[in-house]
C-alpha cells in the first residue's frame, strides 16, 4: 500500500501544510492536517517503509513545521500539534537513529506545546504524550543540558500543578 500512496499522501500534506501557514485560521485545512498526521502515524506503526526512509526529511519537516504553526484559540490547532506528537513519540522511541539529529529541535516545540496545555481534559492525552517523549529522552547522554535548564519549570509548572483525581479521572 505504501509504495502506491506514499507520494500522494506527503504531497498532500505538504501542501495542506502551506495552505495551513497561509492562513492558520482555517479549520478545514487544520482538519485535514490532523487527519493526515494521523496517517503518517499510522503507516510507520509498524515498520519504517523504504519510501518514508527515503523521504525522512521532508517528513521531518511537516512535522516541525507543523510543530512550529501559530498557537490560535482554536482546539483543532492545539490537537493537530497533538497528532504530530504521536509521530514524533514514535520516531523518538522505534526509530532514534534515525531522527537523533532533529531532537533538539523537536524537544523546544514539544516543550512549547506542553507549556500551553490547558486544564481541558481533552489535552491530557496530548500532555501525557509530551511526557512520554521527555522520559524516552531522559536516558539520552545528550539531551543533558535540555533538561538541567528545564527541569524546574517541568516539575514546577506542569508535573507538580497536575497532580491529582479530578472530577473527569473519577
């Protein structure tokens, strides 16, 4: 299957992806992002295609670029993001040889993501991933120096704040 949509679905989302940082305002294009950021997630599950290997940095990109768009009122931004997390999450746990050099860049956005989260239960899920993410980094020799200069602001601001059964974990 991958060899016959790989092509149409990353160009797809390459230009949802312009079209989206035209105008981060637009709902529909924000949904099908999301959508197609579920895609990606879902045809690299299991195994690393030789056609998303081969086309690992454009795919990068869409997803650092979509890291990366405006924050806006909209809960469909906020969850696009979301969506992209997802990949991220996964690259960073299955394949880390294979985007260890994005890190970085990745963890600054993820941060910031995380960093905006509300107390909406509809982001917890989007939050627990971003935690995910900093625990597959925390045994990573170079990633050191991201979490001595952030490590107080994530227990002080998002670990500690969050502790608790509210009224949707009952």
């Amino acid at each position: 299957m991958c060899d016959e949509s790989h092509d149409f679905v990353m160009n797809l989302a390459v230009n949802t992806l312009q079209n989206v940082m035209q105008n981060p305002n637009n709902t529909e294009a924000l949904t099908v992002l999301k959508i197609l950021m579920k895609i990606f997630y879902n045809l690299n599950y299991q195994d690393l295609h030789p056609k998303f290997e081969d086309n690992l940095n454009t795919w990068m990109s869409v997803l650092k670029q979509t890291m990366s768009l405006p924050s806006t009122n909209e809960k469909i931004m906020f969850k696009t993001k979301g969506s992209a997390l997802q990949s991220i999450l996964l690259y960073s746990n299955k394949y880390k040889e294979d985007i260890q050099d994005l890190i970085q860049d990745f963890c600054q956005q993820i941060w910031q993501l995380c960093s905006t989260a509300t107390d909406d239960p509809e982001e917890d899920d989007i939050v627990l991933n971003c935690l995910k993410f900093f625990k597959s980094l925390m045994l990573w020799p170079d990633m050191k120096g991201f979490f001595e200069s952030h490590l107080k602001e994530l227990f002080g601001n998002l670990i500690l704040p969050n502790i608790g059964i509210t009224r949707a974990s009952v």
